[in-house]
C-alpha cells in the first residue's frame, strides 16, 4: 500500500530505506535518513539500563516482534507522537510500521513485544470476569482490551505484510 509508513533497517539499527509515508512523519528526506545514526528521531533519551534489561529480556525471548507507542523528534523541532510495530525478519533485517497516536507528545514511551501484547489481553480478559459490568474498573478493562486487540492485530498485519490505517 503506498499510503503505509514503513522504515527498513539493517541488523545494527541503522536506516536503509523509508516509503514516503514515513519520510513524511519524520520529516526528512531518503538522503536525510540514510545519513541518521540509529535512534535519531528518539524525543526521549534512552535509559540505559532500562534499555540493558529489555535487549536482554527480547533476545532471552528469541527476539520476538515489539510494539508500542513512542514520540519521535524531528529535525524542524516539531515533535510527533506515533505507534509503531518493529519486525525481525530472517535475515536479521528490521521492518518498522508507523502510525499516528492520539497520545500527548509528553507521555512516556510504551514498548512491549508481540507475546507481552497477548499475555496482557488474556489478564484483561481474566480481570473483566470478575469485577461488575457497571464499575468504571470494567470500563477500563474493556479500552485496555480494545488497545491490547489492536495492537495485537497490528503486529499479525506487520508480520503478513499489510498496515492498518489508525
């Protein structure tokens, strides 16, 4: 689909090539990209222990997809607050989709992979069962759920290839 924001990397982070849609969001041409270190469009600095403890955890997991929510900043200054779905493929290569966020630019970044996703579903899921369908604990659940689903589907999507709109 042309309209699908997609970025493809190298095994150690680094660009190597990006669809209009994506130059778009992140505001910089192929050339501008390629030339990007790894992490460039990061509006958050990395924590790094935290990002020790989660390359470990992913790779302990087989290096399973990863999705989340995160801001990116762009070269003009502007901020832009956007999910994302990042694919390994066989060949160590990466795929990563892009989507525009409601979410404000300030939030923190929300990183999960694709097994956390489900595993956090069926815990919703468990959750709702025993708590009054008229709480507002209910009505959380049920938007934890939506959010869980669709994320969920978006990493099958990524995986087959296909982007959803948002």
């Amino acid at each position: 689909m042309p309209d699908d924001a997609i970025i493809t990397m190298d095994p150690d982070g680094r660009y190597t090539d990006a669809s209009p849609a994506a130059l778009d969001i992140l505001g910089v041409t192929r050339e501008q990209l390629l030339a990007a270190p790894p992490g460039a469009f990061s509006a958050q600095p990395d924590d790094p222990d935290s990002a020790t403890a989660f390359r470990r955890s992913w790779e302990a997991q087989g290096k399973p997809d990863i999705t989340g929510e995160a801001t990116i900043q762009r070269p003009d200054g502007g901020q832009r607050r956007v999910k994302f779905h990042i694919a390994r493929h066989d060949d160590g290569t990466f795929v990563a989709m892009l989507w525009d966020a409601e979410t404000a630019t300030d939030a923190p970044a929300k990183v999960m992979t694709a097994g956390d996703v489900l595993a956090a579903w069926r815990d919703a899921e468990r959750r709702m069962e025993t708590i009054a369908q008229d709480s507002p604990e209910w009505s959380a659940i049920q938007a934890d759920i939506a959010r869980f689903r669709e994320a969920y589907h978006r990493a099958f999507d990524a995986r087959a290839g296909r982007a959803r709109a948002t």
